[in-house]
C-alpha cells in the first residue's frame, strides 16, 4: 500500500517536471508544422542577429550627439609656496596660495553647428541601417519566390517522371509483345533516365533555395517549415512616374545621402567658426600673510597663426563630395527604377503569352501525339518530342514568374521603406 503511493506520487513529479519540457517541444512541433506567408517571413527577418548588429551604428551615432551637447569641463588649478622678503624689504614672510578657475564658453557660433552635425549624422545612420533592412528584406523575398519557384519546378519534374514512367511501362509492355521495336524502349529508357536526373536536381536546387531562405529570416524561422503563397500570384505596381516620385521621396539610400550633405554642411560652418576667439571666464584668487587678492577677466585665445585653413577646405571638399554623391545617386535611382520597370514589363509579357497560349498548345500536342501513337499513326519519337516541348513550356513559364517576381522585388528595393526601427534609447 505504501509502496503503491510512493509509486504514484514518484510518478506525478515527473509528470510535473516533464510538463514544461512536453509543453515546448509541442511548441515546436506546431511551428514546424505552421506554414509561413512572406510578411510573417520578413517580421521574423527583422529579429535575425546579423540584421541587429546593422542597428549598432546607431547606437554610436545617438552617442556623437551626447558628445555634441555636452558642456566644457572648467578647469581648477592650485598653486602652494612660500613668500620671503629680503633683509631690506618691510613685509611679513610666510605661506603663499592661489586658486584659479577658468571655465570655456560653449558660444553658440561654435555649439549650434555642432549639434546639427551630429544629429545630421544620426539621421544618416537611421537612414544607412534603414538601406540595410531594405536590401535585406528585398533579398529575403527574393529568396522566398525563388524558394517557391524551386518548388514548383520539382512538383513539375515529380508529374514528368510519374507521366514518363507510365509511358515506359507502356513501351515495355507493347516491346515484350511484339508490338513495337526495342529501339523504342531504348529511347524511353534514356527519356527516363534524364527525367529522372531532372527530378533530383529540381529536388536538390529546392532544398538549396530553403537553406538560403532560413540564413535569410534566422533562427526563429523551423528547418522543416512550409511556405504559402504562390509565384503565379499577382503582383500589381502603379505606373512609372508613380514610382519614381515615391523612390525619389523615401529611397532610404537618397535619404541618407541627403543627410549625409547636411551633416557636411553643418561642420564645414563648425570649422570657419574655428578662425573665431575662443573666450573662457576667469577667476583667480591669491593670499600670503599679509593680503587676500580676488580678480575676474576673460580669456581670449586669438586665432593668429594658425587660421584653421586646413580643416576649412577639408570641410568645403566633404561637402563637395557630398552634392556630388547625392546628384549621382539620384541619376542612379531614376535608371534603376527605369531598367527595374522594364524588365518588369517584358516579363509580365512573357507570363501573358505563356499562359494564355503556348502552355495550352504544348498540352494539347502532347494528347494528339500519345493519342496519334496509340492509334499506330505516329512513332514514340513523336510522342517524347512533344513531351519535351510541352516541359519545356512549363519551365519558361516558372521562369517568367519568378523574373516577374524578381523584377517586383527590384521595384520595392527602390521604394520601400521598412517602417520598423530597432528600439534604443534616445539621448
């Protein structure tokens, strides 16, 4: 009896410690069974840690501003020594002390210019990592279409090889009956060989597509996860000029090199104010045995010799570089969207023509010809040339899809904007 009991409660506190252990890898299981859709994809994406160590300069860049607006340290100094008059001389001897504080005025000429600067420079980090999320997020749905393309190819090669072993079967039969001559089963042979080798390969460049879709979304994202969605789904944009406004007004790339020029801007005026005074307040005091000394000046550093030349056209070649960057980075987006929507044009044509003809017409001679050969009309060269050219169809019609996609992904590299930034702390 006792022995029961002490089974039962052993067992129930491994039940309770199994639970949470039980509880994850049922978690698990359900992620691992879960199909993802692309925008699932890219929110996973934006939690991948290469992705989050781009966010760093900006850490670095909230920083400069801090160091931007930070005051001057005033500066304490202490003399101690002793103070003797000669025989001659009327005076007491004795201890000698002096105390002086100068503080550096931070004058606005000098402060205001520096401040935007570094808040110029933190727009621009902003900018650069939203440029990084933006290809990052583009690569990742290039990666997604063509893990969906691989996909679709090897379910393709799955139906040729089930269809070219069918007609294999048929040809050995007809062969071991007399019915046709061997060369024919020779020739399908060596169709069904090749299919064969097409089906593996297609099995292959799939499972290579998904490994380079997981590095793309990281960790969280399951090795055995399912996708959703389809390449031949619609991918509608609105007209070009369109496009190239919203590209000229929010391309990340063109926002950074934006403020790239303000920030050259801004210390190019901190540098010319350079070649003003710098003023600092001033406070001494001194004592000895007989009198107590208190005086308040200014400090004025006057910029003689050195006028800052340097640091000035250093300065005015920064900003000259930096129009210069903007003016040609603006002349790129303008091709980029130009080729982007052409080549978006020429493959929407392509998958037009495609599945409104030539994958029906294919289909179609592929029935006539097994139908032909079936009937004693035809030779089964007949039949397998119409079966390559009805694959081949099939594959032009995936790669028309896939260059669709492709060239849609191009088209939001160029105007999206990701909306999320990391989280950090503002100064």
């Amino acid at each position: 009896m006792n022995s029961s009991a002490g089974f039962g409660m052993s067992a129930a506190r491994w039940c309770t410690a199994l639970l949470p252990f039980l509880a994850l890898v049922c978690a698990d299981a359900a992620m691992a069974d879960e199909a993802f859709p692309l925008d699932r994809l890219e929110s996973l994406a934006r939690s991948n840690p290469a992705l989050r160590a781009a966010a760093t300069e900006i850490d670095g860049a909230r920083a400069g501003v801090q160091t931007a607006r930070a005051y001057p340290n005033p500066e304490v100094e202490y003399m101690a020594g002793s103070m003797n008059y000669r025989p001659y001389a009327s005076g007491i001897s004795g201890a000698s002390d002096s105390y002086s504080v100068t503080q550096p005025l931070d004058l606005p000429f000098r402060r205001t210019p520096r401040i935007a600067a570094a808040r110029a420079g933190l727009a621009a980090s902003k900018a650069g990592y939203a440029a990084v999320e933006t290809d990052w997020i583009a690569d990742l749905r290039l990666a997604y279409f063509g893990a969906l393309r691989r996909t679709a190819e090897k379910a393709n090669a799955q139906i040729d090889l089930d269809l070219m072993q069918s007609v294999y079967a048929k040809i050995h039969l007809r062969v071991e009956q007399g019915d046709a001559p061997r060369i024919e089963l020779i020739r399908a042979e060596a169709d069904l060989l090749n299919v064969q080798k097409a089906a593996q390969a297609a099995a292959l460049r799939e499972d290579q597509a998904r490994l380079q879709l997981r590095s793309l979304v990281g960790p969280d994202l399951p090795e055995d996860f399912a996708l959703t969605g389809k390449l031949d789904a619609p991918l509608p944009l609105p007209s070009l000029g369109v496009l190239q406004e919203q590209a000229l007004a929010a391309n990340p790339s063109l926002a950074r090199a934006r403020a790239e020029v303000e920030q050259a801007r801004h210390r190019l005026d901190y540098e010319e104010s350079g070649r003003l005074p710098v003023v600092s307040l001033r406070a001494t005091r001194e004592a000895d045995r007989e009198m107590r000394q208190t005086r308040v000046g200014v400090t004025v550093s006057i910029p003689l010799w050195d006028r800052k030349l340097g640091p000035v056209h250093e300065a005015e070649a920064k900003r000259s570089q930096s129009d210069l960057q903007l003016t040609a980075r603006t002349y790129a987006i303008k091709q980029e969207m130009g080729i982007a929507w052409r080549q978006y044009e020429v493959a929407q044509t392509q998958v037009a023509a495609l599945e409104n003809g030539l994958i029906a017409q294919t289909r179609a001679a592929v029935n006539v010809a097994d139908a032909a050969y079936k009937a004693g009309e035809r030779g089964l060269i007949d039949v397998l040339d119409a079966q390559r050219v009805y694959r081949s169809a099939r594959a032009d019609l995936i790669a028309s899809r896939y260059e669709l996609a492709a060239a849609w992904v191009d088209i939001q590299r160029l105007v999206a904007v990701p909306d999320t930034l990391p989280a950090r702390n503002t100064p």
